[in-house]
C-alpha cells in the first residue's frame, strides 16, 4: 500500500526556535496571521484558565519525571478561547514540535495514515474540529492513540494481508466547540479532558495590554477594560477590536487611545455594551418580534436572518447563553426578562401595563 507524503508539514513547528509555536490557516488567513504572530508561547505569557494551567503545569511536570508523552487532551469550549494557543504553549513547555491539523483536512483514510507515520517520538499532534472526524478516520485513530500502532490492510479478497505498523509515541491534543457531538470511543480515549471558560473583563485587559505592546500600541487601563467588556469573554474578539480602536484613534486623535475614543469606535462598530454586534441582536429581536420570546428552534431562526444555522450555534449561542439573554430549551430557543430589557423593549402585563 501507498502511504501519500504528509502534505501538511507546512504547519510544523519547531518549539525550541520559539518563533510561532503554531501556524494554521483556515477562512480568514489575514486574522490568523495575526493571531499566529501575537499567540503566547509560555505558561508566562497565558493570561487566564488558571485553573486549567495549574492542572496542565503538573501534567507536563508528571510526564516529564516519568519521561513518557502526555495523555491525550481534549479542549472543548467555544470558537476564540485559545484551544489552539494553548496546544502551542504545551508543545513548548514539553519542548517537543506541534503538529497542526483540522478535522474536515483529514478526509481521506491516507490523510490520516500520512500524518500519522510522519509524526516523530513525543510530538503532538493537534487535531481542530475533531467533532467532525469521519468514522474511517476515527477507527484508525483508535489503535494509534491506544497502543501506537496502524492495521493496515493490502491486496484484495483471498490474498487480503493485515499489516501492523508501529507509530512513535505521540500526544493527541483534540479541539472541539461541540463535544457532545464526539463519538463516545474516540471521547473515551483522551486522558484529559478540559473546557475552556469564557474570560472575564480584567483577565481580557491583560490580554489586551499584552497584544497592544507587542503592537507598539500605547493604552491605558480604562480604555483595555473598555475595549474588554465588550469582547464577548473572548481574547481573538479582544485582539480585533483592539486593532480597529487603534485606527479609529489614528484617524481622529493622533493615534491616542483613550476610553472615549474606545467607546466611540466600538459604537461605530456596532458592538454593544454586552459585546453584541448586529446578527446577535437580529437573532434576539426576531424571537422577540416575531415569535413572542420563543422558544423557537434554531433552523427557523437561521433561516429568518440569513445567518447558517453552526455559526448561530457555535459562535453566537454560547456567549449569549452565558450572559443570560437566551436559554435553550426542548422545544428551542427562548429570551429572557434581560432581554428584553438590554433591547429596550417593555413587557407587559395582562392589562398591557409595563413590569418594569
Ligand atoms: N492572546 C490570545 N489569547 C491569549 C491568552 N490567553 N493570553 C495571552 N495572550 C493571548
């Protein structure tokens, strides 16, 4: 059998020449190589999920002491909270390369079989998305992370030969924004499992400050905890909006960033006090307007406002879900009092008089 050359080397790293520990390009490749230049590569430099970090710290020392590769990991946890930053950071503190790849990349069984053969003693390889992991790909997966080794099968019919292979030792680090959607096998199979939590404003201001020097931007405290509260608990959303308030700053203040001039560029941006831009808002007004505060199912919803249905979930859903302005229930999506409230609608009573 033919085993195709790893076309995905593009991504190695080299954790010891701390450049970026990680490159992944996707959709947005100008976003991602921003972010790629700004990631932390160090428990130092990771600002947040202390409790995940202070569990990660002992792991790596363990496996260090024992000489043996890390347990495979998985992080699960909305889009944007550093599951990818985090595999790059432990790649550098274990001191061995990362491997980077996504799910939907690994289609084919000798995707997964190439990568697989090319890894080295140690490495990790990091998986995005691994929700959406095939079934083939995820049987072949099993003995890899279990025993590190391949069945193969060459021939056909009668002179069928299974062929085991031995792969190196290796980590699995798998990502996902739905892990109620990985098979129970492939779940099982990860020693470590971790969700990422929303960050909050103060822990967003560092993460701010850290990016905007690495910028050469100057800010004050007040406008990174402006620019934080409305970043949706999300340092890729934080990293953005800093770069726009700067150059709203250099248009109209000589590049200075203050709280006003923070605040005025996020409203020109649309992005409320909350962090809710426009489709999080057409999402909550249509269940308001036209479906009485719901519950309504997300399918409908995704059709009324043109938006696909897995952005809505994946993206949008959590963080409202989180700030209490919607609830998920069996028969679908439904708003809250706060709701209506933060859109500035009235609610009224059986005798149409206003609650509050
Ligand atoms: N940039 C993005 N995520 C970060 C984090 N957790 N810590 C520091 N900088 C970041």
């Amino acid at each position: 059998m033919s085993i195709i050359a790893d076309d995905n080397d593009f991504l190695n790293t080299k954790p010891q020449e701390k450049k970026n520990p990680v490159v992944k390009t996707d959709a947005n490749d100008n976003d991602r190589a921003f972010e790629n230049s700004i990631r932390p590569k160090d428990f130092n430099s990771y600002i947040g999920q202390s409790n995940l970090l202070k569990h990660l710290k002992i792991t790596i020392e363990a496996s260090k002491k024992r000489e043996k590769p890390l347990d495979h990991i998985l992080f699960y946890g909305p889009p944007g909270l550093g599951k990818t930053t985090l595999a790059g950071v432990i790649g550098n503190e274990m001191g061995v390369p990362v491997k980077i790849t996504s799910a939907p990349a690994l289609e084919r069984p000798r995707d997964i079989i190439g990568i697989l053969m090319s890894l080295e003693e140690n490495q990790i390889l990091f998986i995005d998305e691994i929700h959406r992991l095939n079934k083939v790909a995820e049987e072949i997966l099993y003995p890899a992370m279990e025993d590190f080794f391949l069945d193969m099968t060459t021939g056909k019919a009668q002179t069928v030969k299974t062929l085991r292979i031995s792969l190196p030792k290796f980590t699995l680090i798998g990502a996902t924004t739905k892990a109620g959607e990985l098979s129970g096998p492939l779940r099982d199979r990860f020693g470590i499992v971790h969700r990422l939590e929303f960050y909050s404003p103060d822990e967003l201001s560092k993460v701010i400050k850290r990016t905007a020097e690495l910028l050469d931007i100057e800010i004050d405290e007040k406008s990174a905890y402006a620019i934080a509260k409305r970043s949706r608990g999300t340092p890729r959303i934080a990293n953005r909006l800093i770069k726009r308030v700067s150059d709203y700053a250099i248009v109209k203040n000589d590049g200075k960033i203050t709280e006003d001039i923070a605040n005025k560029s996020l409203d020109i941006l649309e992005i409320d006090e909350f962090g809710l831009d426009n489709t999080d808002r057409n999402l909550l007004r249509l269940i308001i307007e036209k479906y009485d505060g719901g519950p309504v199912g997300i399918e409908t919803i995704s059709a009324a406002i043109g938006e696909d249905s897995r952005t809505l979930e994946d993206v949008c859903e959590p963080y409202l879900l989180q700030c209490g302005l919607l609830q998920r229930t069996p028969r679908g999506r439904k708003v809250t009092p706060e709701t209506y409230r933060h859109l500035g609608y009235k609610i009224l009573n059986s005798n149409q008089q206003s609650l509050f």
